[in-house]
C-alpha cells in the first residue's frame, strides 16, 4: 500500500545560505516598515478627520501586529548571526510517498528526510533505507562495521553532521 508522509528538508548551514537568509528577512523587516508607515500615515489622516473609534481600532491592532511581526523577525536576523557553518537546519516540509508492508516498523516508516547544501541534495535520509551523504566533509569517518561498506552509505539511524539548538 502507498501511503502520503511528511518529508522534513534540511539545509546544512553555509556562508551562502547564511546571506541568502539574513538578506531575505531584512527585505521583509523593509516591507514591514513601509507598512507600518503607511498604517501611520492613515492614523493621522483618519484622527484628524474624526474617524469613528473602530476604525481607528482596526488600525491601531494592525499596527500593534507589524509591530510584533517586525519585532519577531529582528529576533530571527539575530539568530540567523548564531548559525554555525556545517549545522543542520530544517526549512521545511514536502510530500512523499512510501510502500507499507505488514512487518514494517511504523517510526521508520514515517522517518524521512532530504539534506541540502547550497541547492544540491546531500542526502536522502529514510527510516528503513541507506542513504547516500555527499557531505563527507563534515561527517566523522566510519566505524569499522559499518553498514553499507561504503564512505557514502549510511544506515537509517545515523543522521552524521553537526547538531545545533534548531538541527532536529
């Protein structure tokens, strides 16, 4: 049976990606400035026209959101700072498809995950598969034993890379 399931995307941390996000939440800090701006602008106008109460209201609780979102991103572009080159970060989530079969082991069945490194796929990381990790640079070398044999072949439970506070 084909079942739908959660695939979580990891970007490994580089001084690229490290831009690219920094870049992109200042760019919305931005858009959120012109907002509030706007919103402020429109207060005045508004007051000064004797607006009713509630539609100063709507506009007050508009401005008190991009305030707090824009107060919620400068926190994000300090965190951005924080992120050590070679951790792991989830991005996001995707769909996959996976075959059950009686026997399989539900937590494995559901344990997927695609590595990133700038744009590439590292990794594609499954609960009941090996995996093969292109990211050799940053793994520790193999236990003798191993599974696979192979420097590129993982077994399921080994996740290799750096850990951070956001890497799982």
């Amino acid at each position: 049976m084909l079942l739908l399931r959660s695939v979580t995307v990891k970007s490994r941390v580089t001084p690229g990606l490290k831009q690219e996000l920094a870049r992109n939440t200042q760019e919305e800090i931005r858009r959120i400035d012109r907002e509030l701006r706007a919103i402020e602008e429109e207060l005045e106008k508004r007051r000064g026209s004797g607006a009713k109460g509630e539609d100063l209201a709507r506009l007050e609780k508009e401005r008190a959101e991009r305030a707090s979102r824009r107060e919620s991103l400068l926190r994000n572009l300090e965190d951005i700072a924080g992120l050590e080159i070679g951790q792991e970060v989830v991005r996001g989530q995707v769909q996959g498809l996976v075959e059950v079969k009686p026997g399989d082991v539900w937590p494995e069945v559901l344990a997927a995950e695609i590595m990133i490194e700038d744009g590439i796929v590292l990794a594609v990381r499954d609960g009941r598969l090996l995996s093969v990790d292109l990211g050799q640079k940053t793994r520790p070398p193999e236990e003798p034993g191993a599974a696979g044999g192979e420097p590129g072949n993982r077994d399921a439970g080994d996740r290799g890379g750096s850990r951070g506070k956001e890497g799982r």
